[in-house]
C-alpha cells in the first residue's frame, strides 16, 4: 500500500504527515475527549434546552464568530514570520484563565466567555497556520483559520461515502464561502456586517461549531466541575482545535508542494 502511495507523488515523510493528519481530522472528536475529562458519555444537543437557554447560546456562537471573523480580518496578520514555531502553551492557559471564570460562575455565563475563548483559539490557529508557512497578509489565508472550527470530525457517519472524505467535504462545502466572503471583504471591508456572503459564511461554519460549543457546555453543567473543570475543558476545547489546525495546515502545506489532486488521492487511499 505504501508504495502506492508513493507512486501518487509524496514522499514517505509526506505520507506519515498526512497519516496522522487524517487520524486527526477523521477520528478525533471533542465529545470522546470530554468524555475521558468527566468520566461520562457527553451526549449534548441544543435542541435539548430550554427555548430561552438555546436561544441564549446560539446568539453566543454567532457573536463569537461574529468577533472572530473581525478580528480575522483585522489583526491576524500582524507581528511574526511564516514558519515562526507556534505559541500554544500561551493560548492554552489563556484560554483555562477564561474557562475557569465561567466555570466558577455557572453556564450563564456563557455569552461573555464564548467569544473571549473563540478569539484565543482563532489566534493560536493563527500561529500554527503561520508555522505551516501559511501568509497571513492574505485573506483567504485568515479565514482559513475560521474555518477550522467547522472542522470537528463528529460522528465518523456524518460524511463518509465513496466520493468524499469528511474533511475534503466539509472544505469543499465551505469553498464558495470563502471566496465570496474573501472577495466581499477585499472590496468593501467588514463595514457591513449583515452583508450576504459574511452571513452565510458564518452560518455554515456555527452549524458545526454550535455542535462543539454544546458539548462543551453540557460537559461545563456537570455539577462537580466548577472553576477547576471549567478550566480543564477550555484547555481540552482549544487543544483541540490546535490539533485540527495543525492537521489542516499541513494538508494544506502539502498541497502546495505535491499538490492538491495527489494529496487528495492519498488521503482517500489510506486507512
């Protein structure tokens, strides 16, 4: 098998990369990371709170992808170099800091801390996709970094059928939003917030991410959890999306390099 794949034109370095990228991307959702956390199955749906609570925290994704889209836009592409290594332990106890405020004043607070630990796993999505030689001067680049939270791999039914893969699905669903809001915001900036393109981009990526968000605050209502746990989840929550990141950022550099058709074939062929 793995001279086949050689064959399809990466290296074996190449192939080991995308190996583990896969496992990531594939096999490696928030809720069974949760569920090692608290000891129980993490079985969260929006649809099973309160009218009020559902509404309340849907409001809370869009602001947090709201506040991130902005500050994609406006400051990832400031200070350091391509190919810098990533700060990941700094963001990581940031974003602790910020889980264990909620965590110590309960799930309501969820509006005020969502969108504080959203930016902080945009920006060290930022430096992992900046490490991979990424250009963040770019806007398609910025929002690539959005785009891993659309990433979580779920359930590994979700999309898995013989013309796609569920990561290059869920790429290829986000392309056309991508460029539409990449053009949008080139020529007009983010002085319209309501604007088509940057409202169903940031409706396709909180349809998955509103997934992620909910396990979250259902491992968060534990009741022994409080400030401590709080803590705890916010570190599994952006260690996770750093391991996506890292996944997809790879892929995307070995698209560069091989090649985007190779680098698809690949992946299909591995197990």
């Amino acid at each position: 098998m793995t001279n086949d794949l050689i064959r399809v034109g990466l290296s074996e370095e190449a192939l080991s990369e995308l190996r583990e990228a896969k496992r990531v991307l594939e096999h490696h959702g928030i809720a069974d990371r949760l569920t090692e956390l608290v000891g129980a199955p993490i079985t969260a749906s929006l649809k099973m709170l309160p009218d009020a609570a559902e509404g309340m925290i849907h409001s809370a994704i869009e602001k947090s992808l709201r506040v991130a889209l902005d500050a994609a836009v406006k400051t990832l592409g400031e200070g350091a170099e391509k190919g810098r290594k990533p700060k990941l332990l700094t963001h990581k106890l940031l974003a602790g800091l910020s889980g264990a405020a909620g965590g110590a004043l309960g799930g309501a607070t969820i509006a005020a801390e969502l969108p504080v630990s959203t930016v902080l796993i945009l920006r060290s999505v930022a430096d992992i996709a900046r490490s991979e030689g990424e250009d963040l001067a770019e806007i398609e680049t910025r929002l690539a970094c959005l785009e891993v939270f659309a990433l979580d791999p779920g359930k590994p039914s979700d999309v898995n059928d013989d013309t796609e893969i569920g990561y290059f699905a869920v790429r290829a669903a986000m392309a056309k939003q991508i460029k539409d809001a990449s053009q949008y915001i080139v020529k007009n900036g983010l002085a319209d917030s309501a604007a088509p393109p940057l409202v169903r981009l940031i409706a396709q990526i909180g349809k998955r991410f509103g997934i992620v968000v909910s396990e979250k605050i259902a491992a968060q209502a534990i009741p022994v959890i409080g400030a401590v746990g709080g803590a705890l989840i916010n570190s599994y929550f952006i260690d996770h999306y750093q391991d996506l990141a890292r996944a997809h950022f790879t892929i995307r550099r070995l698209e560069r390099t091989h090649g985007e058709a190779p680098v698809r074939e690949a992946y299909r062929r591995l197990g």
